[in-house]
C-alpha cells in the first residue's frame, strides 16, 4: 500500500467557491498533487485540538507542515515586528501539537516554508521576523532564487546540486533550534533548509517544493514513510 501522507491545512474564516461564502479548511492543490506524484496518498489534516495531535499521527506514516501565515512571535518569546502578519492561533497550537508527535514517535516530517519555521520553533529556535528578497515582485506569485546544498546532510543526499527554487517568505530561521542542522543556504546567507540527526526523519525547507517539477525532496519523506510503515 501507499504510505499516508498527512497533510495541514489553513483554517479561513471565509472563502468562496459557486455561490458559496464559508469558512473552510483549505490546502492549495499542489500540495496533495506532489504527494501522488512522489508515490504517496495525502490526507488533509484541518486544525484541531492539539491534545488529538499523538493520535492522527499514529494514524499517518509522514506529516508534512504546509505553508502558510507567520508564526505568532509569542511562540518563540519575541514582540511583533511592524511587518509581521497576523496570527493564526488555532494554526499555531494545532501544528506545533502535530510536530511533537511526530518527533516523539519517529513518524517522518517534512516542513515547507512556515512549516520549516515552525519546526525550528518547536526545538527552541527562534525566527527572523522581516527580510526582503525572497519574495515575487507581484502579489499571489511565487519568486525564484538559487539554493545550495550542505555536504554530508540529509538534504544534500537527496539534492547536491545548487538548484532554483520557488520562493514565497519574509521570514526566516534566525537562531537555531535545539539539535538543528543548517543544511542549504541562499546566495545572501539566509537559511533555506534545516534537519535533525538520525534516528529522526526531520526535514524543514524554506521553498515551496510543490511549486515546481522536481518531486526528490518528497520523495524522499515518502520512503521514508514507506519504509516506517513497513517496519
């Protein structure tokens, strides 16, 4: 069978579809897209109570932290930044929750862009909360810039070449999270993927993988789901 592979989703107070205006959870479908084309199924997992995190992870083989709003600065003990955007609390709570259980029982992760940050706060990093640069000149694009990867990491196995990638932040990883690895820098410095230490499958990208065709950075979370589920 093919790996789950759970999903998180926004929670919007009100979105529009026919003649429609509701809230809803919502995911862009490149999201699920990219997880059947690296050979998995995608689960979309909407904000819930945290205290239910353990129990649907239990359920899944991977979890991947989707994009999304900035994490609230509270989380890692800052004052708002004027640029900072506002917070989704209920997001916060709920996939922070998500990531703890995977880290507490091994499941594989992948972070993607806020889901990156995220997992750096989760160990105790903490965010810069405003760089220019990373962002598309027109709203509701995505902009593009080159990564290189770090020899010897996770990351660099799977891409070892410097790539192009789509990009759409304002933030960024600042001090590192307990047990963090830095592995893939932007031309100007800035931390475009992080990772845990074996025996975590542990993996934060600061991209949108799911913008683009090349599926090895999924791919990867899908065996490794593949191979956790086998086990």
């Amino acid at each position: 069978m093919k790996p789950l592979i759970g999903v998180s989703t926004y929670l919007e107070d009100s979105a529009r579809w026919g003649a429609w205006d509701l809230p809803a959870a919502l995911l862009p479908a490149a999201y699920p897209a990219l997880v059947r084309r690296a050979g998995g199924l995608a689960a979309m997992l909407p904000p819930d109570d945290p205290a239910a995190a353990a129990a649907v992870v239990a359920r899944l083989d991977g979890l991947v932290i989707a994009g999304g709003p900035d994490v609230e600065p509270v989380r890692y003990g800052a004052e708002p930044h004027p640029r900072t955007g506002p917070p989704a609390r209920e997001r916060d709570a709920w996939e922070l929750a998500l990531i703890g259980a995977a880290l507490a029982s091994g499941t594989p992760l992948l972070g993607i862009c806020r889901g990156m940050q995220l997992l750096n706060v989760a160990v105790g990093g903490t965010l810069v909360q405003h760089l220019d640069g990373h962002t598309a000149t027109v709203l509701g694009t995505f902009g593009a810039h080159d990564v290189k990867p770090v020899p010897g990491t996770l990351y660099g196995s799977l891409v070892d070449e410097e790539t192009s990638v789509p990009t759409q932040h304002h933030q960024s990883v600042d001090r590192l999270g307990n047990g963090l690895t830095v592995s893939a820098f932007a031309s100007d410095g800035t931390v475009e993927a992080i990772e845990l230490a074996p025996p975590h499958w542990a993996l934060g990208v600061q991209w949108h993988p799911e913008m683009a065709p090349d599926t090895r950075v999924m791919a990867a979370l899908v065996r490794a789901a593949a191979e956790r589920g086998g086990a």
